[in-house]
C-alpha cells in the first residue's frame, strides 16, 4: 500500500472531491484563515501552496496549509 503525501495532491484533485479553499495557520503568531485555492492553477499542488503563503498579520512565511472541508449539510 503506498501513502500519497497530502502536499503533493493538486488544485485538480482538491477542486473535484469538493473543495475550493485551504486552511492557513502561521506557526508564528497563530493566526488562522481560509484562503481559495480554486483561483490557481490545476496542477499547484499543496506543497507549492504552502510555499507561496505569507501570514497577513505578522508576515511571516512560516505558515501550515490543511484542506478546508466544506461543512456538512444537514439533512432532515
């Protein structure tokens, strides 16, 4: 069995299992926020994502990127 590296899926992949943003969180000052990811290019993978992001409040590149999963829809 192998084990796909989630920073190495792409724009493509995330797009069509349903999701458009990611999660950024700055590991310097805590900051979290959503940020689209449907707006870049198919093949930009997570890894180069991550690589691009800069925290808004205190600047710092040092930022970890998570699939923003789109909330569930209740059903009644």
């Amino acid at each position: 069995m192998t084990h796909h590296d989630p920073l190495e899926l792409s724009v493509e992949e995330f797009v069509e299992s349903g999701v458009d943003s990611v999660k950024a969180s700055c590991n310097c000052c805590g900051k979290s926020w959503p940020a689209l990811i449907d707006v870049m290019p198919a093949r930009t993978t997570l890894r180069k994502i991550r690589a691009l992001m800069v925290c808004p409040t205190c600047g710092s590149a040092d930022v970890d990127v998570k699939r923003n999963w789109p909330d569930a829809r209740v059903t009644y």
